[in-house]
C-alpha cells in the first residue's frame, strides 16, 4: 500500500502564543513513569466521511485547530522527556502528518484479506512509524505522534502512536475524548486531567540504579531468560456475545462470578499453551501470564480515573509444572489469586517513599521466574475496554473499527507472546458485547492456534468488519 505524505508539522499548545505560557510548568513523572519500557502503543481509528460537510480539505485544519486547543489542558502530551525526571520544551509538540493513501478505498483495508477482514499488514503503513520499538533517545520522543490518512473514497484512518512514558490506557482515553470533544463542539465529553497526583503518590527519584531502569527494557527487547528470540506473527480474533458469556460460564466453575477479562485470559492462555506444547515449544511455552492492572481506581483513597500517568501494575499467574496439560480452570483460578494479590496492601507498599525498593524487590522476583529451572517464559496480556476507544467522535460520527498495529517486521524485538483485548464497536443502538483479541505468537505456535478446532469454537478469525 503506497502512503503519500502531503505535509508535517508540529501542534503546539495554543496558548504558548499568549500570556498564560507560563503555567506550563516541567511536568514531574512518578516513579512507574520512570520505570516504564521506552515503548509507543498504537491506534488506528477508521471513519467513513459520508456527510456532504465535512470535505477532506478541512478535516486536517479541523483536527490540528482542536488539537492545538487540546494540548492546553493536557501540556505534557505537547513535551519531551528530560533524563527520565520531567517533561519539557513544550514547544516541540506533536508532529501531525496528512497523508494520501493511493489507489485504495477504506474497503480494500478493512474488508480484503481472505477471510473478509481488514488487512492486518497495512495496518503499520497508517500509523506515524512502527510502533512496539525501543525508543532509544527518550528525549526525541513524542509523548503522542499522529497521521491522518485519506482514502480515494473520502474516507479516512487516524493513526497513533502513544508514548508508553507518560501515556497509559486512561491518559490516552482521557485525552481523545477531550480532542475529539473540542473538534466536534460536544463540550460534555471533554476530561479535566489531573497532572500532578501521580507524581505525589508515586515519587520520582533522582537517581535510580542502571540496572533497575534497564529491566523493563531488557524484559521487552533482551528476552531475558537467554532462549533466543524468535519470528512472531500478529492475529485478530472476535468473541461473539455468546462465545465469551459460554467462557464465562465455564471459567465460572472454578471461580466466583469471573470478568469477561478473566475468562478471554485463561482460555486464550490455555490455547497457547497447547499450541506451544504441539509445535515441540518445551522451553518456550509461555508459562506464566502478565496482567496490567489500571491502579486508580483500587488506591484508598481513589486516584482520578483522568491523573496523567503509568498508573498501572502487574498481576502475575504462574504454573508451576505441567503447563501443556492445564486446564481453562485451573488457569483462571491461577489468574483470579494473582489479580487479588494486588490489594491495598499491595498498592500502599509501591507507593510513597518506599516505593522503589519494594518494586525492585518485585524485579529479583521477576527475573528469577523468567531465568529459573522451569524454562518459563511470560505472555502479557493488556485490556483496552472499559476506555470508550469505540466512541470517540470528532464530529463526523463514531469510528467504524479501530485497529492496532499489523505484522511486526522480522527483527521486531519486542516480546512476542502477547494478547490485547478490546470491545468491538456496536452497530445501531446499544452496546456490542462482542470482545476483539489481537495475539502475538511464534510464528509456528500461531499457525497452529488458528487451526486448533477448540479454540475456533469460540473465536472467529478476522472477521468482515461492517463498513455500513
């Protein structure tokens, strides 16, 4: 797919031109921001652009007025990080590149591969640079980069890429609901950010070992239980309605009314286990299971669901032996004691002045299981719903289908035993109870896991998207 870029430029805060500049004070990260891998998270929203107002000729000038309006409120998104302690130079803002896709329509992306989806591997080409790559010099670093991509059509692709140092999932749903609320005049959407309590939560520290920054990187980008790193393959997955309340259902026989997070987890975890253990991956099953927990609503007292920040830990499940022969069952019950691990307790000694050695300590524990005599590797699993990233409106209606990123390239280094989750968009009124799950696997455990009959019972593998 051919991607012709028209124009770049850089958004700045508006009011950087007027006399209230210097309330953009260097914005303090917390400590998860330091210790957070160098790292961009993609986005891709899809809109149609059938009304005859909006023309393709002020859809840009629309977008980068709001965002410039945006970066107000939300300053730190507009900086650069300065030696892992704060975000500065608010002038550099954030470089918006408008494209032209030639010779292709949205249908040709999202209702062309050969089983009537989108087209995963365009995915990448709509999005400012390949995301899920270490970012070497942070202080270049974008906190947020976009692309506007117009098809002949008319219709458009808003790609994204999040700097993973400052924007977790909340930030990044706070702040486009704030953009897209400015760009459409629907005023009652727009999000007040709070920019400082994470910082007096979870102090940042001066100066922190070498060896401690570095494992977040080296646990993305080294594989540090020292197997060699192998080819991945990307895949999108849908969970109807009934698919996942049936996992519900059965994840529900071993645990008390489970999320629909807990049960798309533990059978997706299952399946990959199997695949592993069927494609002779002894030593590389992915034996234990790493989920992001948002932490605002869990501290006491509650943090703001719209504080700017990495505000997120892990939950860890692990199995301890046999890991080709668990069950959904087990698996989930494994899930469920790691996510209530992370109590009170938990939160109140990662914070404060004590923080760091409590997470360092978290670190040994880490690096131990993923160097230990059982082989084990990690699957992280992130979950995007809950953050209305189906809703954003920038005035010409909600967006079709939003994707994330595509194959990554074959010296992609990040870690290739993966799965997100997202809501799919709802259709007409109501909300869609269907889940999305985008799995990243070895190539070979991947190709099996697409065949495997039982996993197939309950996901469907990209699905047509429904353009109308």
């Amino acid at each position: 797919m051919e991607v012709s870029v028209i124009s770049t430029e850089n958004i700045k805060p508006w009011s950087l031109a007027g006399s209230d500049r210097h309330e953009f004070k260097p914005f303090k990260l917390c400590l998860l921001d330091q210790l957070m891998v160098s790292i961009h998270s993609p986005l891709v929203l899809f809109y149609t652009m059938k009304d005859d107002h909006d023309k393709k000729s002020s859809v840009g000038t629309r977008l980068k007025a709001s965002l410039s309006k945006t970066l107000n409120p939300f300053y730190p998104v507009a900086g650069r990080v300065k030696d892992n302690l704060v975000i500065h130079d608010f002038e550099r803002g954030v470089p918006f590149t408008e494209t032209r896709v030639e010779g292709h329509r949205l249908p040709d992306v999202l209702a062309a591969s050969p089983r009537g989806g989108p087209r995963l591997e365009f995915l990448n080409n709509l999005l400012p640079f390949e995301p899920h790559c270490y970012q070497e010099d942070e202080a270049a670093s974008a906190q947020l980069s976009v692309q506007l991509n117009t098809f002949d059509c008319g219709g458009i692709a808003l790609g994204l890429n999040m700097y993973h140092k400052l924007m977790d999932g909340a930030t990044t749903s706070a702040f486009l609901q704030t953009w897209a609320a400015n760009c459409s005049g629907d005023h009652r959407m727009k999000k007040q950010p709070e920019l400082r309590k994470a910082a007096q939560v979870f102090p940042p520290r001066d100066s922190i070992p070498t060896e401690v920054q570095s494992f977040s990187n080296r646990m993305f980008f080294e594989d540090v239980g020292g197997r060699r790193r192998r080819m991945g393959a990307a895949g999108r997955f849908v969970f109807d309605e009934k698919a996942v309340a049936a996992l519900r259902a059965k994840a529900g026989l071993s645990i008390t009314n489970p999320t629909r997070l807990e049960a798309l987890s533990s059978f997706v975890w299952e399946s990959a286990l199997k695949a592993a253990a069927a494609a002779d991956e002894e030593q590389r099953q992915p034996t234990c299971l790493m989920q992001g927990v948002n932490m605002r609503p869990l501290m006491s007292p509650r943090l703001s669901k719209h504080s700017l920040g990495n505000l997120v830990t892990t939950a860890m499940a692990c199995c301890a032996d046999n890991p080709d022969n668990k069950s959904m069952r087990e698996l989930v019950s494994l899930i469920r004691d790691g996510n209530m691990r992370v109590d009170e307790n938990y939160l109140n000694g990662i914070s404060g002045e004590q923080g760091l050695t409590a997470m360092v300590e978290g670190q040994k524990v880490l690096h131990e299981i993923m160097t230990g005599g059982f082989g084990r590797t990690i699957m992280s699993c992130s979950s995007w719903m809950g953050f209305g990233f189906n809703n954003f409106d920038f005035g010409w209606g909600q967006p079709i289908w939003t994707g994330l990123s595509g194959d990554p390239s074959g010296d992609h280094p990040c870690l290739n035993k993966c799965a997100f989750f997202k809501e799919v968009a709802a259709r007409g009124r109501g909300n869609s109870k269907a889940i999305e799950a985008w799995i990243r696997l070895d190539e070979d455990v991947m190709a099996l896991l697409e065949h495997d009959p039982l996993f197939l019972q309950y996901a469907s593998p990209n699905p047509p998207i429904i353009l109308n």
